[in-house]
C-alpha cells in the first residue's frame, strides 16, 4: 500500500502480517499484567498454551501492518472499537491478520474511518474479527 493512513477510502486494505507467537513473548503480556489462568500457561502435557487475548487485540491493531504510515507530524487515534473473539490462538501457531477498510463518515467536522481487522490461524480458522474506527490528528 502506498497510501498514508490517513488518505484510505473504504475498500483499500493494508498488507497483511503474519507472526507465530512464542512462548516468550505471550508469558511476558501474561506477567505484564499479572495474569495467570491455567489456560495460558503450558503444561507438561500435551496442552498448548492458549495466546493471551490481550496480546491478541495488540496484533489486531492497524499499526501493526507493514504498509501502516503516518505523514510525518501526525497521529493516529483510536476512536472506538468491536472485538469478537472467534476462536482461541495457541503459542507457536502461525497467525495472520489483515486489515480492510469498510467505511468513512465525518463526525463533528472530523473524518473517520472504520477498519476490519481479521484474524486467521493457519488452518484459516477464524480467531478473531474488530472494526477499527480511527481517525488522525495534524494531517
């Protein structure tokens, strides 16, 4: 995409990422915030660990894109947003989340715009789906 953020109209999309969660990164979020369900912790067994939600709504976010950017002096603000959790993640599962924008609309002389992040395992199952309503500052 070679858009700034701030120029995207409804049907443009941003490159998609693709991560697989180690389990380093996913115990760090769960001590981060002192949480410690047995869910998301491993076990000697055959369980995987479950990825935090937390972590989850992190990828989900459009600055996440390798095609995200800003105009330099601007900012990004996340006005409002939906999740739906769809189907749990496991550490060392290849996710992918790809970003499309769905709407534009002005509001009290600002523009907005709605963004569709999903979230898919590599079985393509889907993990999680938000609607993203941003809009910018200095542009």
């Amino acid at each position: 995409m070679e858009k700034f953020a701030h120029e995207l109209v409804p049907g443009d999309v941003y490159d998609s990422l693709e991560i697989v969660i180690e389990p380093d990164l996913n115990q760090q979020i769960l001590f981060a915030q002192e949480t410690f369900d047995a869910r998301y912790v491993p076990d000697d067994g055959d369980r995987p660990a479950m990825v935090s939600p937390a972590l989850l709504l992190q990828l989900a976010a459009n600055t996440k894109s390798p095609s995200f950017k800003l105009v330099e002096g601007t900012g990004s603000v996340l006005a409002e947003a939906s999740t739906e959790f769809l189907h749990p993640a496991y550490v060392g599962e290849r996710l992918r989340v790809s970003w499309r924008v769905t709407e534009a609309y002005e509001k009290r002389e600002r523009q907005y715009y709605v963004m569709e992040a999903l979230m898919e395992n590599a079985d393509g199952a889907a993990i999680l789906r938000r609607d993203l309503h941003l809009t910018f500052f200095g542009a």
